[in-house]
C-alpha cells in the first residue's frame, strides 16, 4: 500500500521541483517509495501486536487500547522528524480534524450547521498559508515552500510554451 500511494507522488515532485541526474531521481523516487511503505508496515505491525497484547492481558478488547497502541506505534515509527514522516503526519492531522468536527456535531457537542461550513473553512485554509508563505515563509513545510514559490513566484517569468509544459526555472544547460 504505501508503494502504490507513496511511488506516483514521489515521480511527479521529483520531475517537478528537484535537480539531478536520472539516476538521483529515480534513486529519490526508490528511497521515498521504500521509506513510506516500511514505516506504514512497521506501523501496522506494531500496531496489530500491540492490540492483540491488550486484548489479550484483559481479556477483552475496549476503545482505549487502539489508541494506546497506535500512540506506541506512532511514537516508535514516525517519531523521527523527516520529510516522508512529516507529510503522513500533516495528511492524517488534516482528516483527524475533519473528523473531530464531524464528530463533535454526531453527538451533538456543536450544533448541526445551518449551511456548509466548507466555503469559509476553504477561505480561512487560504487566507492563512499564504499569509505565511508571504510574511513567514519558514514556519511552511520545504515541499509546500516549494510548491507555492513554483505557483505564485516563478509563474512571473516566462521564456516558451516549456514553462507551462516542464518547469519554468531556466538552468544553465537551457
């Protein structure tokens, strides 16, 4: 699983934003493929153990031993602070958010909206990266610095169609 999600991002973001050779590139593309899915296999495993032990030591499985487990495994898996980690991370925060909120209204902790939140959640979401890709550029993770220098940066300067069609950075050999 974490080959098939972790190996097309990892082709299209080193095609897009990263210099070197074919073979640092593909070399790349391997590392991050291979790094992702040893860390949800490690993840799982560690995770499925955990649960299985707890059940087992009381008998019975109750709601509190996923979380413990998965706190475990997430400490012990993707408690080292690394770009590949990083990104599952803020992936699964932004649904744990989504989540939560859904929640919170199931059971009635906020009241059931009365029309879709959605439009000024997407403003706000706006509103604020580019508040600090503007003013606080660093507090932004690399890849997303990236991304928005590449989309509201290099976009002013064009030369040909293959700005649009590769990469609008001219390196030395163009």
């Amino acid at each position: 699983y974490g080959a098939k999600i972790r190996a097309p991002h990892a082709l299209v973001m080193t095609f897009l934003f990263k210099s070197g050779s074919l073979r640092e590139k593909l070399k790349s593309i391997a590392q991050a493929t291979y790094a992702h899915s040893r860390n949800l296999a490690y993840f799982v495993f560690t995770y499925k153990g955990l649960l299985a032990t707890q059940s087992r030591l009381q008998g019975k499985k109750i709601p509190f031993h996923s979380f413990l487990a998965a706190c475990i495994g997430g400490w012990l898996v993707f408690g080292d602070n690394n770009p590949i980690n990083s990104q599952i991370i803020m992936y699964l925060l932004s649904r744990i958010l989504f989540g939560l909120a859904r929640l919170a209204v199931e059971k009635g902790y906020i009241p059931q909206p009365k029309q879709d939140p959605f439009p000024l959640l997407a403003a706000l979401v706006w509103g604020t990266v580019l508040w600090l890709f503007e003013y606080h550029r660093e507090t932004l993770q690399p890849s997303l610095q990236s991304s928005m220098t590449y989309l509201y940066e290099d976009s002013e300067v064009w030369h040909d169609l293959s700005d649009f069609l590769i990469y609008n950075k001219r390196t030395d050999s163009k």
